[in-house]
C-alpha cells in the first residue's frame, strides 16, 4: 500500500474507473478544487499557484509527519527552559512550585482520558452520527479539522510562559494546565491519527518514519535557543519564543487544511487507493451498526479495559518509560554540572543536550525499518537489554572515567527517548485489538490512546519530585535552597561550583552518579518483566490484523448489499 496519492489525474491524482480512453468521469468534483487536464481557468479562477498545486501533490505521510515540527519546535523549548525560567527569572518559592507540580500531575493524568472520551464516544455507539452515516473517512476529517483548531491554541499556550503576567505561583499553575490541556488535544488526534489512516506494520511504520524525520527538524530548535537564552535580559528569548509560536501556528493551519483536502479527494476517487488498501478512507462506507442497537458507559468500556491484559501489561511497561524519559530530561544538566563539568567545556555541554534532542529522532529512522523486519517487539526488548547492560557496564566503571561518562549520559537518554517514540505503534496494535476483542463498530483511537496516557503520564510529574527527593536524601542537596545551577544551555560563562566542606564534595558526586546509573538499571528490569507478559506480537498480532481486515471488509459488503 502506498501512502502517496497516485498519479493519473493532473492535479487531484486520484485513479480513474479503470477503463482507458473513458478520461476522468468521477473526478470532477477533486479536479475542480485541485485542477486537472483542461481544468487551468478553473485553477486561475481558484488562484491556485505553483507552489500551492505542488503542495497539493505531497505525499499524505510527509504532510502527517509534518505536524509532528510544529509540536516539536514548541515542546522540546518548553520542556528545557519552562523550570528554569519560573524558578531563575520569576523567582517562585518552593511550596508554589510543589503545589503546581501537584495540580499539575492531577490535570496532566485527568484530560488525557477526559479529553479522549469526549472524542470518541460516539464511536463507541452504534448509533449513527447526528443522524447521518459514519464512515472512517469522517472519522479522520474529524480529528484533522480538530488539529486545525488546537494546534494554533497550543502555540499561544505555550507564549504564556515567557512573559510575567500573574504572580509566579499562579502564572505556573494556570500555564501548566493551559499547555498540557491544548498539548494533549494534539496529541490524542495526531497520534490516533496513525491507526485511522493506515493499519499495517509497513504502513504505520512509515507514517511514523516521516513524525521522527520532521520531529528531528524540529528539535534543532534547542540548537537555536542557546543563542537567546539570558536569564537577566529576557527580552530577547522573549522574541524567539513568539517567532516559534507563530511558525507553529501557522504551519498546523497550513497542514491540516492540506491534509483535510487529501484525505477529502482520496474518498472520492473511484478506485481510492490512496490511504488504505484495509478498510481505509475509500468512499463512505458505513461504520455504524443498526440504529436500535446501544451504545456503551464509560464504566462498561472500563471494564473492557481490565479485561484487556495485554493493554494493562503495556500501561505497565509504559508508566516506567514515561518515568524514565523525564528523569533524563529534567536531571541531564545536573549530571553535567557534577559529574563532567571539570572535564568539558560548556560549549560541549551545551553540543551534549542539544543532540540529546536530535539524536532519537534520528535514531528512530534506524530503529523503524528495523521494526518492520523483525517487528515492534523485538525492537523494543533489544533497547531494553540495551539499556540495562550499558547501565552496568557504567556502575561497574565507576565516576571516574569521563569520556565513558559521557557517552553513557548521551546515549542512556537517546535510547530511552528513541524507544517512547516506537511505543505509539505498539498502542496503534492494541487500538486494533481492542476493536476485534470487544467487536466495536470503529476503532475509539484516541480514545484508547487517552487511557493509555491516564497511567503513564503521571511518571511525568514523579521524575522530578523523586529525583529531587533521592539527592537530598542522600546527600543532603536541595535544589531549592542552594543557589540555582546555570543550565549547560546558558549563556553566560560556566560559575565556579560553591565550595563543600571537603567531607560533602565526594557525596554529592558520588550521589549524581548513583543516580544516573541505578535508574536505569531499576527501570530496565522491570520493563524487561512487564514486557515479557505482552503477547501481541508474532502470530497473535498477525491474527488481529486479519481479523481487523475482515471486519472492515464486511462492512463495506453490508453496506453494498444494502
């Protein structure tokens, strides 16, 4: 199955009945949006350049994949400076901060399903929608015109931050909430995305070969910040972050309207094998069941999930990985500050976090063709292991060996971030299991993805209030208390550490080091055993997707009969 829409028709690219010399008898309606032979008065008439009828031929993954930019050149800023500017520049005290993280976790676990179930109810019933049919090609137009609304929400969310408004407690409460609320729409339609458009391996897997390529592209926004980045003249970081908001902004807009058209030109050819050879976007085959047939209670599609063991061993695994990603993200210039500081300059720091963004990304365009050869899970047990023996292998050399230190803090988080990126494909298989298990009449996929994230995303908030927690534990560092530690991002030059009493300097490095190896270490053997306990993979999953394929074949014969 190709993703690129097929070339015979000009400009709508959509195949015609299949009979030669019969020209185009069912494309009018695509040809007179897109254009097509004989059609340039029309496409003069539209206004429609060189460069927009180009952009109308792009293929559908490229434009899918695209969307992942505008989120990431937002969020990997965020994610790096949103901490330090509310406790460096703003100055919020220790308790505002607690009870905004507190807040924060609650909200953060609460809309992913909230936001989910407000999604894909109806999808869940087999009563029609709004009285009309309900075929996947609506169901995708949907969440598209979705994006097209909180995508640039989401931009304006995240400008929030960078300038004071509010006092620093409330500004950081009511901006964690905004974001992630508006992130988390994003995120449920784009990732549900992937298993509405296609649903093979191949397919999805390609799909998410172009989300790592563009989110890549995007995490170079790190690069760029280093170069605004000053905690006593904000003004100008100020005015990168409205330049990357407005990027974002316009370009969800430009995307989703792009991709709106596709996905509506796709469902009108007559042959339509544009999206999906499986039950795809082709014409508009009905999806919903008989009108007298009733839908499902939340506390029903509840207790489906408990039965669903390969889901509830999946949130398992997942909940660990989220844990994980974040410690790395939140704890990575601290382990450069007290562990390698004396070894290299801040420019190779400030190198080390920026490809600590890049780098899984780009990793990932390894790992995906690998993932289609040997499957998901193979993959993702390999970089388990992976994790577990580097982790090791860095305990056993000790603290003392920085070049090892080094690559190890690189590579510990390139990994583990390269792995939470595969993991949308493996619940895009549980979307589709889920499906032929509880016999649904369409895929609830944000749905399933929102439950997936009410387990998981609390590691979010854990990572930093248990780090936090374990160095002061053992070795009696506050980070709240002692002067704020200029990030490896910063530019100003690298302070001079405050001077210990000689019995405390050994603790806190020793303390940093046993951190960031007995994490990991922790974190790989219990994902190792929860993964083991997954069974949708190999035959059972082949078997799934047969049994996917079917129903969606037998729909559409209904609907024919009918």
């Amino acid at each position: 199955m190709s993703l690129m829409i097929p070339q015979l028709c000009f400009a709508c690219k959509l195949s015609p009945s299949g009979n030669e010399g019969q020209g185009w008898p069912d494309c009018s309606w695509t040809c007179a949006l897109l254009g097509a032979p004989g059609a340039d008065a029309e496409l003069a008439a539209m206004g429609l350049g060189t460069l927009q009828a180009w952009t109308l031929g792009l293929p559908t993954a490229v434009v899918y994949g695209s969307l992942a930019l505008f989120i990431s050149i937002l969020h990997n800023v965020f994610l790096l400076y949103y901490v330090d500017t509310f406790v460096s520049v703003y100055k919020i005290n220790k308790a505002a901060f607690w009870v905004g993280e507190t807040v924060f976790l609650l909200w953060n676990s609460l809309n992913d399903p909230l936001f989910g179930w407000l999604s894909d109810r109806q999808f869940l019933s087999s009563q029609p929608w709004s009285g009309a049919r309900l075929s996947l090609r609506a169901v995708v137009l949907a969440r598209v015109r979705a994006l097209g609304w909180h995508g640039p929400l989401l931009a304006l969310s995240f400008l929030a931050f960078w300038v004071p408004w509010a006092p620093a407690g409330l500004q950081f409460l009511l901006c964690l909430c905004l974001y992630d609320g508006f992130l988390t729409l994003v995120d449920l339609h784009h990732h549900a995305l992937l298993a509405d458009l296609a649903l093979s391996a191949h397919d999805r897997t390609h799909l998410n070969f172009y989300c790592s390529l563009f989110s890549a592209a995007g995490s170079l926004s790190v690069f760029a910040s280093y170069a605004f980045w000053n905690k006593e003249d904000f003004s100008s970081f100020r005015a990168f972050c409205v330049a990357l908001a407005t990027g974002s902004g316009l370009g969800f807009v430009g995307a989703t309207r792009l991709l709106r058209r596709q996905v509506e030109a796709a469902g009108r050819g007559p042959e339509c094998p544009a999206l999906a050879e499986d039950g795809g976007l082709c014409g508009e085959e009905l999806l919903t069941g008989c009108q007298d047939a009733g839908g499902i209670t939340l506390g029903q599609y509840l207790q489906q999930l408990a039965r669903h063991r390969n889901f509830l061993w999946f949130v398992g695994m997942d909940l660990v990985q989220v844990f994980h990603c974040h410690f790395n993200s939140n704890f990575f210039p601290l382990f450069l500050e007290h562990l390698l500081s004396d070894h290299i300059s801040l420019s190779t720091g400030s190198f080390l976090l920026g490809v600590s963004y890049v780098a899984p990304h780009l990793n990932n365009l390894y790992f995906l063709p690998l993932c289609r050869r040997w499957g998901v899970y193979a993959v993702v047990r390999g970089l388990f292991l992976l994790k577990l023996g580097l982790s090791l292998l860095m305990l056993l050399a000790g603290p003392d060996r920085p070049s090892l230190l080094c690559l190890f803090i690189a590579s510990n988080r390139v990994f583990t971030e390269g792995t939470c990126k595969l993991l949308t494909l493996v619940v895009s298989d549980l979307v589709d299991e889920d499906l032929v298990l509880n016999h649904r009449k369409q895929a609830a996929s944000a749905l399933l993805f929102g439950m997936v994230a009410l387990v998981t995303k609390p590691g979010q908030t854990f990572a930093p209030l248990l780090g936090t927690w374990l160095l002061c534990f053992y070795t009696g560092h506050d980070l709240f208390q002692q002067p704020p530690l200029t990030p490896v991002g910063s530019a100003q030059p690298w302070p001079e550490p405050p001077a210990p009493a000689p019995a405390q300097a050994p603790t806190l490095r020793q303390g940093c080091f046993y951190l960031l190896v007995l994490v990991p270490i922790t974190c790989a053997l219990l994902q190792l055993f929860t993964w083991s306990q997954f069974t949708l993979h190999g035959r059972r999953l082949h078997m799934v997707k047969a049994q996917r394929q079917n129903l969606s074949r037998a729909q559409t014969l209904d609907v024919k009969m009918v």
